[in-house]
C-alpha cells in the first residue's frame, strides 16, 4: 500500500517572501503624564514607588522605603495599575486641580520639606578624599545630608584607607561610605576598594583623576575637560591648558561657584554618591 505524500504546512516560507512589504509595526503603549503622587513601577526593576516629578527630563520617584531614584522616560518602561505604559513629562496642571505652587527641590532634585530640621547626626559616616571633594558633596548634597543626619568627613588621601576603616569600628549601625577618585580597573584605588571585606563599608567612586573632572565641562562653557598627559600633575596641567594663570584653589573655586545642582555633574558622581548615602541611611540598629 502506497504512503500518501506528507502534506507541507503552510509557513512563513511556503510562499514567496515579499521584501518590500509593510514593515512591522512597533508595539504602541499609552502615555500617562507622570504627576506627583502618581503611584508607577519601573519595569525590568524591582523600584516602585510615589513620583516626585520630572526634573530636566529625569523621573524623580520615592519608593516605599522612603530612598529616592532617578529614571529616564523610556517607552513602555513602567507599569502603572498593573499596565504597561509610557510615562511622560506633565503638561500643565492636573485636570479639575487647582493651581498649586511648585515644589521647591535641593541641589540635589529631591523634593525640599521646608521646617525640617536637621537631624542629630547618624553614628555612620561618609569619607571622601579631599577638601574639594567634601565641598562640591556639600554643595549638592548638604540639604538632604543634614536631613538624614549623615556627617561627611574628609580621607585626605587613600593611602591609608584600611588604618581609617579599623580606627572607625564599622558594625551594623555604624556603617561607612567611602568615596573615592580614579576608580578604574588596574588603578591604586581599585586595589584598595577590593581589599575591604566589611559588609558594613561600601566604596564607590567615579573614574575621573579628579573630582574637578566630574563637573561638566559645560558648566566652564568647553566641550571637553583638556588631555593631560600622564604624570603631568593633573590640576596645572589642566589650568595651563584652559589659560588659566591663578592658583589651583581660585580656579576650584570659580568652578564650584558655577555649580548650581546635580545637571552641573556627571552621572557617575551622581550614582555613586547616592549610593552611598542610601547605604549608610539604610533601616537598622543605631
């Protein structure tokens, strides 16, 4: 008996492929305007949390632990009431709201709560380098630092990091940050933040040789921060090529005078400062 031929399903590739056909449509979302109050979930995350409000474009959100973050307004990259959705810059007031005033922000964009006072410092701590490295932090941070009762201290230097870590005494409820310059693979201060086994000290940084650098060089009005070359010191190099005929201290702080809130900075600054804080202010003993 003879077996009937296998009937061949029809497929993508049972006929003729026709490459000048309509291309594939991209998955629309609906947009909602992100207005303060507005309860999101950012998805691919687990952040959800309240929106604060949008900032230069950047999504200011507060999540239930009462940490703030910052997001981009991706397409379809939250959920609101369980939907996916885009969120978008508000425009305008709320419909049937009335016209409210507008939140007052720190340098830093979080949400300022006027009356508050500062809060008895925290056993915790956070260290960075130097001087101009505790000031600029100062000067974006201070309001929410001192609302959160967290002390910066300066390092002056990373030579001796693991004598400060043992001198501190971290512990649950004694934690310490450590912000650091230069964090690249293969440099001093990679080493140094690899050695440190505390879960009660984090270290973080941003990668530029100075923290002059992580200042946008927009805020001077240049496109970008001038090569210096290797084992030229950094900060005159730097002044000689912008012409600069002052002393390192005057021009430091002309730039810091220029910086007015957390635009004027890089992100890697931004992330890692942020992280630091949200360390040590984290829910614990003490």
């Amino acid at each position: 008996m003879a077996v009937p031929p296998r009937r061949r399903d029809p497929g993508i590739l049972s006929e003729p492929i026709d490459l000048d056909g309509p291309a594939r449509p991209r998955r629309q979302f609906p947009t909602v305007a992100a207005r303060p109050g507005l309860e999101i979930k950012q998805r691919g995350t687990p952040i959800s949390g309240i929106v604060l409000g949008v900032v230069n474009g950047v999504l200011q959100v507060r999540d239930h632990r009462g940490f703030e973050h910052r997001m981009r307004l991706t397409t379809g990259g939250f959920e609101v009431d369980g939907k996916v959705v885009t969120l978008v810059e508000p425009r305008g007031p709320a419909p049937g709201s009335a016209p409210t005033a507008t939140a007052t922000r720190t340098a830093s964009g979080s949400v300022a709560v006027p009356g508050t006072r500062a809060r008895t410092a925290r056993a915790s701590r956070i260290l960075v380098e130097g001087v101009h490295d505790a000031e600029l932090v100062e000067k974006v941070w201070g309001d929410d630092l001192r609302i959160e009762g967290v002390v910066v201290e300066r390092l002056d230097g990373a030579d001796h990091l693991d004598e400060v870590i043992r001198s501190f005494g971290p512990r649950p409820g004694r934690r310490l940050g450590i912000l650091l310059d230069h964090m690249v693979e293969g440099s001093k201060e990679a080493r140094l933040a690899a050695a440190v086994a505390s879960p009660d000290v984090l270290v973080t940084g941003h990668p530029y040789v100075d923290v002059w650098q992580a200042v946008k060089p927009s805020v001077l009005g240049i496109a970008t921060w001038p090569e210096v070359p290797r084992g030229e010191p950094w900060k005159e190099g730097t002044m000689a090529r912008l012409g600069y005929r002052g002393e390192a201290w005057q021009f430091w702080k002309d730039l810091l005078g220029r910086v007015t809130s957390w635009t004027d900075l890089e992100p890697a600054l931004i992330g890692s400062v942020e992280q630091l804080i949200d360390f040590v202010t984290e829910p614990g003993p003490g």
